[in-house]
C-alpha cells in the first residue's frame, strides 16, 4: 500500500477487528474446551459446531469475492486475489531467492503441522489469544506471550532478512500486484 | 452467527486495506524489525502498521465488549474459570502457535478462512495439515493425560 493511507482505511481495519473480536467470542472460539471438543474426534464427545462456524466465515467471505471479481468499478486499493500468503510479496522477493525450504510448500506443511500441535494443545489460536488479553486470566496472558516469543525466534531464526554484509544477496524486485481481474 | 461476523470482518478488511486478515501476518508483522538484524529484506511501510496497529486495537474494544456483554465467564471460560491445560501446557502451545503461524505463513485465519475461500491450494493443504495435527494432539492429550490442569 504505496498511496497515503485515508482515515477510511484505518477506521474500516479498526471496525473489522472489533467485529472480527465479536464474531471469535460468539462463536465459542475463546473458549479452549469448546475449541479442544471440536478437534476431539475420538473422546466420544466431539462438538462439531466450530465447524459450522468456519463454513459460515468462508461461505460469507467467498461470496464476497466472488461479488467483488464482479463489480468492474470496484474501488479498493490494491486488492490482490490469486497470491500465496503474503509475505514474499510484501518483501518484494520470489521465494526461489531464498534458501531452503523456507518458501516452498514444505515450510508451510512443516509450519502448518507444528501450529496444529500448538493449537490442539492450548485451544487457543492467535486471534482469540489475542481477543482473551482482556480476561486479564494468566494463562491467556502466557500463552500470548510465548506466542509472541515463537513468532519472534522465527523471525530471528528463519525470516528473509536484509542481506548480512558479505552473506549471499537476496534479490529484490518490485511486486506488481495482480489487479482482481475477471 | 459468529461465523458469518468472521467473514465479514475478513471482507471488510480486504475491502478497506487491500489485504487479508491473517492475524498471524498482522501481529508477525508488528513484530518485524522489533529485535535488532531482524528487519525484512524490505521493511513494511509505515502505512502497513498503522492499519495493523488499527485492526489490533478494533480486536481488542471487541475483546472488552464480549467482557461486558457476557455474564461471568461467558465468552472466556477456559481463561476464566475451570482452566483446561496447565500452565506449562499452554506455554509450550504458545510458542508452537506463534512459530509455526509465522513459519506456515498463516493461522486459522489467514489460511483456514481467507485461503478456504480463495480456494488457495497452498491453504487448503495447510488447512488440512493443522486440523489433523490439531487432532492427532487433543487425542494424544487426553489419552497420556499430559499438561492436564
């Protein structure tokens, strides 16, 4: 997002948190049992209605991008439809310039399996985690920090960083944003 | 009914900032460049926080609005009240949670919703990953008894 960000902007990211915040706590997903009793499919007791949650997210939001690919006038800065998520974009990066596995499918595999352990574990994802903060309760109040302790030894460990002096030179080019077309 | 609040907060974000709301890129992002020799090959633009920032503060009104809006422990029973895991449990979940969001490149959010949606492939699969993951967890869990309150 080159252009000056409008107060719009900020107002509109302020009013989906609120909302997205009231929607997690309506839906029981600040709630780690009912989160652990939709992902325990073999205690003989499995709640199945988180799952009724997230077709209903995804129904909503898929009918509005199909909504949105339609309207021709459609203002929205740079919407971009079709990318993987958004890092390496962002970094203004292709994932071949980086090294390893990092921007392959398998860092996502690999990410996405220890962030199920985690979830199953704790019964808290980073958005009702965060939401929770307001409980004030200390085990909402470890559990962010240490979240926010894994995602700081990612980024220490593992994210695409500025090149060291001497180390090997990552590529940078300019992203061009595909415009929702169709 | 909370769901369909989730999408559309989803929707509303691409609409009004053009990008997706993965909270574990929202919150990832805050945190780039916090620690020193750890700033992105190019560092998100100042407007790129701010709207963050914005969406996190929305996140947490809403957090203090289900606070006053449930009676008791309502919204937050697990934090408040009868705790599920123990303190150790949800610490190693933590950093679990937060390393792997950031290294998977998405949470239950980004992937799990924005992703399902778009029908991204890379999503899905994530998608698919964490769920069995999640499950194979909760069915070790309770079968060892470990991290129990």
């Amino acid at each position: 997002m080159t252009m000056t960000m409008t107060r719009r902007t900020l107002l509109g990211a302020f009013g989906c948190g609120l909302i997205f915040a009231i929607g997690l706590g309506v839906s029981g997903m600040t709630q780690p049992g009912k989160v652990v009793g939709f992902l325990d499919l073999f205690g003989g007791s499995w709640d199945p209605s988180l799952g009724l949650v997230m077709a209903a997210a995804v129904a909503v939001h898929a009918s509005f991008l199909r909504w949105m690919r339609r309207g021709p006038s459609f203002a929205a800065p740079e919407i971009d439809s079709c990318a993987a998520l958004t890092d390496d974009e962002l970094a203004g990066i292709s994932p071949r310039a980086r090294n390893g596995f990092l921007g392959t499918r398998g860092g996502v595999m690999a990410g996405a399996a220890i962030f199920g352990v985690g979830w199953g574990l704790g019964g808290y994802c980073p958005g009702p985690a965060l939401v929770s903060l307001v409980s004030l309760a200390p085990g909402v109040l470890l559990f962010t920090a240490t979240m926010l302790g894994g995602m700081l030894i990612y980024q220490v460990l593992l994210h695409p960083r500025a090149a060291s002096p001497g180390g090997p030179e990552l590529t940078a080019r300019p992203t061009t944003r595909p415009k929702l077309a169709r | 009914m909370g769901g369909a609040l989730i999408g559309l907060a989803a929707s509303g974000t691409l609409f009004f900032t053009g990008r997706r709301a993965g909270i574990s890129g929202i919150v990832g992002g805050l945190l780039e460049g916090l620690l020193p020799g750890t700033t992105a090959v190019s560092p998100a633009p100042a407007d790129e926080r701010r709207w963050r920032a914005a969406f996190l503060v929305g996140l947490l009104m809403g957090g203090l609005t289900l606070l006053e809006a449930g009676t008791g422990a309502a919204f937050f029973a697990g934090a408040i009240g009868a705790p599920v895991r123990s303190y150790l449990g949800l610490a190693v979940a933590g950093v679990l949670v937060g390393f792997g969001a950031r290294l998977g490149r998405g949470c239950t959010s980004g992937h799990g919703v924005c992703g399902v949606s778009r029908l991204s492939a890379q999503s899905l699969v994530a998608t698919a990953t964490f769920m069995i993951t999640g499950i194979a967890t909760v069915a070790l869990v309770r079968f060892t008894g470990w991290f129990a309150p």
